[in-house]
C-alpha cells in the first residue's frame, strides 16, 4: 500500500518513522510519502511538495500515484476540510470531516457539545466581541482563562492573573474595546480556572468503536519551572502515570465515549485520533479542551512505545473496521522527548544556525521539525526545531538518555528546558523513599 503523510514537523516524522516499520510499507513494497515533509523525514519518506490548501493537486497526486491511505498531520488541513475532498474522491483518510474538526477548531463547538453530553469540563461564557468579554468577567475570579476560538498552533489560551492582564488578552482577540469587533468573526470564550495536574490521553475511532491509545504529559510554558509563555510544546513523556487506569476508564466513560456518541447522534461522526486534554481536578476528570490529531511533541513520545502496526489502525479507523483489530498494545518503557528550540522562540525565532547531528547513541530519536538544508548543513528553519526522544525503564532513565543527547548535538543557537519530566520524577522519587 502507497501511502501520503501531509505536515511537515516534529509530529509528522514521528508518525512517518513509525509508518516505515509498518508491514505494508517495509514488507510490501509500498512507497511511504510525505508533503512537503523536512530533511529529517526524508530518511524514511519520499518527499513531494504539494500544498495541502490545493485540494485538487492532493486528490490528483493520491490518483497518480495510487495512495490507500492519507494520514493528515496538522489541524489546519483538517480545518479547511481536506478529509472531505479525499473521501469524495474515494481515498481512504485518517483525520475527521471539517464539520468534525470542529472539535479543536471552535473552543465554542466543543462547549456546547458538552453541555449537550453532560461532559465534566470548566464553567464558561461565550463572548463575540470586547464589551461582552469585560461583562462577562465580573462572574469569574482570577485566575481568568481566555480562550480564542480557533485555531491558534498550541498558544490560543491566556491565563491571567489580574483582570488586566485578562482584559489585554480580550483586546488581542477582539481588536479593540467597541461593541463591534474590529477582527470581524472574532470569538472567545471565558473559563473558570480549573485547579489540578494536567495530563494527555489518546483515543482511536472510526466513528464507532473507541480504543484508548495512550496517555502523555506536555510542558508548555517555554522556561525551566513552567515558567514563561506558554508554546506549542518544549517537551513531553509517555506514559503519563499520574492518569491511572481507574482515571483514564474515568475519562473514556465520562468523556470519550460520549463525544464520539454525541457527534454521531449530530450527524457528524468523528474518525481518526481524539486527543484531550485533561484536568485531573478534586471533583474527578474533567476535560479541558480537545484536539483533532496527535500533538506536537506527544506524537514523539507515543510513536516508540506503540507496539503494533501504525498503518492497520489507522487505516481500520478509515474504513470503519476499527473493530475487527486487536487493542492496541505499548511496551512499558517511559519514552521523553526534550525539543530543542531557536533562540528567539515562541517570539521571532532566530533561522539559519547550523546543527550538527553526529555521535548520537542508536537507540536515541531526533524528530526534525524546524529544519531545512543550505549547501548540505541542516540548519534550523523554525521555532521548535528538534524534539530529542529516549525510552529508558523509567522517567529518570529515559531523561537522563535524552538530555545526554542533547549536551551531544552541537547547535549553537538552540536552548532547550532542562525540567522535562520533573513532576513524575519526584513522583517516582518519592515512590522509591515509600518502599525503603
């Protein structure tokens, strides 16, 4: 089977490592594609430039080249409705409709389908313009969350602590404080602050059945402590054992399965992978906010502990047959993933600075997002640049292997968090000093 992966970072090399071990791909003779993909995918897919908003030129290359299975990378794609220009021309498609990707698209669609499904999430207000946002703050106290209601690559959120700051947050949505927004179409949405750990959990779906699919803990803010901007992402580890197994049946059962009932009794059923965010709050599970595809750097961490065939499920999930396949099956091993960003990032970044790769221990992963070649150097061409990824028997193993590899990279112009994993760390810490 000939299959496309469109997307070009961190999260999309993971995925097309993964798909090039698959039986269809290594054992078949299959060619694995990747548009436009980077210098770092381009070990294990051939790369092809097409644009992913030229849904015509996408349909006519999977035509051409007989593809069986588009597995769409980012959320923007999804957004725009790629899914349903490949499906129309008969090709099967891992990633939800455009009326389904509304679920990361609109913060709005996902809160009211919550309402409809009693799903435990946060108190909110819809607002569409300035003077709505500052009324509506006067039924919240701070910490205030503001939300955009779009699509905002990972930094669409603001936790203000002050309602200045929460008022700031409003007036760079909305434009300016008029009753009409000066970004017509603007939307936001206002939430209580939930209090507790956040963690990822990952469900499979081909509209019907739901498999889990993992579990994850990100680091946004882009400093040492969880300090500073919040980013798209500056590390993450798998598995994220602060999400029992009694908390994660908690999150299927209370969170999970009824959104993918909900959207399916709505006329619009969702297929492909479920992300939520979750807050594990004093009140139980409670969802924060979904996403429409892996995450970015999660993908890095989830890839190397699935032990099954990466293009089996995703293709049952295509084609409705999700339930004829075994659960899918991780190896117990903590797999982190520490991104090396450029300097400058999440503002400017700096572009350009040389990275050299060499002398790296084999069974270390770099995933290449923010890359590009000049004159045969890989140099770094975006924000988040690398994400570093080791599996060790532990947290502490695996994140001892993985910052080990990056005092290895030489890449003058990058930094990265030098925490990645500390709250399971201590956590585990803590366990051992409870066994003595």
């Amino acid at each position: 089977m000939n299959i496309l992966v469109l997307g070009s970072g961190g999260r999309e090399h993971a995925l097309c490592w993964k798909l090039a071990q698959s039986a269809s791909i290594a054992d078949a003779g299959g060619t694995l594609y990747a548009a436009p993909g980077n210098p770092g995918i381009a070990a294990c897919a051939t790369l092809t430039a097409l644009d992913a908003a030229d849904h015509a030129a996408v349909v006519a290359f999977c035509r051409e080249q007989a593809i069986g299975l588009v597995v769409i990378g980012p959320e923007a794609p999804l957004v725009d409705g790629l899914g349903d220009s490949l499906r129309a021309a008969g090709v099967p498609v891992f990633g939800p409709s455009q009326a389904a990707a509304q679920l990361e698209g609109s913060k709005a669609f996902t809160k009211r389908l919550c309402e409809r499904a009693n799903i435990p999430t946060a108190r909110y207000v819809e607002v569409t313009n300035y003077a709505q946002g500052i009324a509506a703050l006067a039924d919240f106290t701070a910490p205030y969350v503001i939300k955009a209601d779009g699509l905002a690559a990972g930094k669409g959120v603001t936790i203000a602590e002050y309602n200045d700051a929460a008022r700031h947050a409003l007036l760079d949505i909305f434009g300016d404080a008029a009753d009409t927004p000066a970004n017509a179409g603007a939307r936001a949405v206002i939430e209580e602050f939930m209090h507790g750990e956040e963690a990822s959990f990952f469900a499979l779906t081909d509209g019907k059945t739901v498999v889990p699919f993992g579990s994850a803990q990100d680091h946004k803010r882009v400093g040492d402590g969880d300090t500073g901007p919040n980013t798209g992402g500056m590390g993450a580890y798998s598995p994220a054992r602060v999400l029992t197994d009694d908390l994660a049946a908690e999150a299927m059962e209370r969170i999970v399965l009824p959104t993918v009932r909900q959207m399916a009794a709505d006329g619009i059923p969702y297929s492909g992978v479920l992300y939520a965010g979750l807050m594990l709050t004093a009140e139980g599970v409670k969802l924060v906010e979904y996403n429409a595809r892996f995450g970015d750097p999660e993908c890095q961490v989830l890839m190397p502990r699935f032990a099954g065939d990466l293009a089996d499920v995703m293709l049952a999930c295509a084609n409705g047959t999700l339930a004829d396949l075994p659960a899918p099956r991780f190896c117990e091993d903590t797999a982190l993933a520490v991104v090396m960003a450029a300097k400058g990032y999440p503002g400017t970044p700096e572009k350009g600075g040389a990275i050299d790769l060499f002398g790296l221990a084999d069974d270390v992963m770099v995933f290449q997002a923010g890359t590009a070649l000049s004159d045969g150097q890989l140099v770094a061409n975006g924000g988040r640049v690398l994400a570093v990824t080791a599996t060790g028997s532990d947290t502490k193993a695996a994140r001892d292997a993985a910052y080990a590899a990056i005092d290895a990279i030489d890449f003058p112009s990058g930094f990265c968090r030098r925490d990645i994993g500390w709250r399971e760390i201590e956590r585990e810490q803590a366990h051992v000093q409870d066994g003595r």
